[in-house]
C-alpha cells in the first residue's frame, strides 16, 4: 500500500502566516506540519509516499524533506496540483504513483494522537473498495458526517446543517485502485471542487465502504484555533513525534 500526503490549498484562513509559507510547512509545537501525517503513515507501515502540494511555496517541501531517507521514508515523490480543484482533484495526480496498488490518502493537517496502522492492515486483506476513519466531535457540522445502522454505514453527508450523527469523517481514507477511475466522474459541486465525500458515497453506494473510529485526539490546524490547538496537544506529548534529521537536531 502506498501513502498519498494532500498538502496544496492556500491557507486562506491561516493568512497573514500563509503569505510567506505553505500552511503544511508552520510549525506545530518543534516540528514543521508536514511531519505529522508522514509520522502516521510510517506508523502504518506505509513508506513509499507522495506529496501533493501547489502554489508558490511547493518547492519548500523539496528543501525540508529531501528524498525522505533521513526520515525513514523508502520512497518520496511530489506532485504539482494547478489551482484550487478539490480533494479529490488533487488525488488524481497520484494515479501513477499508486500504480494501481491500494491508497492511504491524509490530509496534510490532519494530526493524531494514535496510529492507523490496524485499520491499515485490515484495508490490505480487504477484497476491494474504501475505508474511512471516523472520530466523535462536538461540532459535526463543519465536516462530513457519516450515519450508522448497526455495523454499516447509510450515508455521508457533507457539512450538514442539521447534523443526525456525531461521527466526522476524518481526512484519512483508504481507496482501492478504482478511485482514480472514481474520481474522473465526478462533477465539481456548488464550491467549484471536487468533493472527495462524493468519492465516498460512490463507494457507499457500490456496498463496499467500511470504517474505523479513530482512538484518541484528532485534529486538523487550518485555522488559528485548530492550529494552536494542535500545537498545545503535541507540547503536551499527546502525538507521536518524528524524529527530526540530524542537521536539525544537531542545531536544536
């Protein structure tokens, strides 16, 4: 399995720190990002990995991570989305990359204080489709949210006013090769994106979309609230730390 790292977006709502840096490249506590997510899949056992990122900063992901080797990370690669298309635009640049094997796909913000690593394996023997990682929160209405009959879940539905369950669909998703198939049908929604809730519901609908909840804290850092929120956590020793490369620690 093969790791997808969706770090593009311009941060709007993290300005004015977003004018001068990619928001996966501010610091959360004593380390950049962007070493979050990578920390989550190398706990899985994922460590052939791409980045997609954009905008005029990409090239700094270049300078901080290298090839990845002093991270622990077997194989990196980078891709350039053009634009604001979505998540599941973005995802489509890794179609080569995956080479047609199963995905993790996180979000670049995305912060955990545990590890996926057994809803990784239980993905790797599953026949075919998707998985999603779910987490009770107290305000659903600012994600996707996912209700549940027993075992299965009924549907997805995207930022609803009105919220019928407690369960966000967190940005850490599993796919089969069929995703990139997926993800050329769709339709941009009223946002002039392509939603990747709709790649979700395509594999809702199919009948072979399974879930986790996510043990401990989740949050993501796109907003100065959520940004200082996750700083505090990982200050505190709530998250699993990538050890930082050795110029770095030798200047710390």
């Amino acid at each position: 399995m093969k790791g997808v790292i969706l770090a593009g977006g311009l941060g709007t709502r993290l300005r004015p720190l977003t004018l001068v840096t990619n928001k996966h490249l501010l610091p959360i506590y004593d380390r950049p990002m962007i070493y979050y997510p990578i920390q989550c899949l190398l706990n899985a056992g994922i460590k052939e990995i791409l980045i997609v990122t954009g905008g005029e900063h990409a090239g700094d992901f270049l300078k901080l991570l290298k090839n990845g080797k002093q991270l622990g990370i077997d194989r990196l690669g980078y891709a350039y989305q053009e634009g604001e298309g979505g998540i599941a635009d973005a995802l489509k640049l890794a179609e080569d990359f995956a080479d047609r094997d199963k995905v993790c796909v996180i979000l670049g913000d995305n912060i955990i204080q545990g590890n996926i690593r057994k809803a990784a394996g239980d993905f790797f023997t599953q026949s075919s489709g998707a998985k999603v990682i779910l987490k009770k929160v107290p305000d659903p209405e600012r994600f996707g949210v996912a209700m549940l009959d027993g075992d299965r879940i009924t549907s997805i539905v995207e930022k609803p006013a009105d919220p019928q369950s407690d369960l966000a669909v967190t940005g850490i998703y599993f796919y089969d090769a069929d995703v990139f198939d997926v993800a050329q049908t769709l339709k941009p929604s009223d946002r002039g994106e392509l939603e990747i809730t709709d790649v979700n519901n395509y594999y809702l609908d199919r009948g072979d979309l399974t879930w986790d909840v996510l043990d401990g804290w989740w949050t993501d850092a796109g907003t100065l609230e959520s940004l200082y929120r996750a700083a505090t956590f990982c200050a505190d020793g709530g998250a699993n730390h990538l050890e930082l490369p050795v110029e770095a620690a030798v200047s710390k």
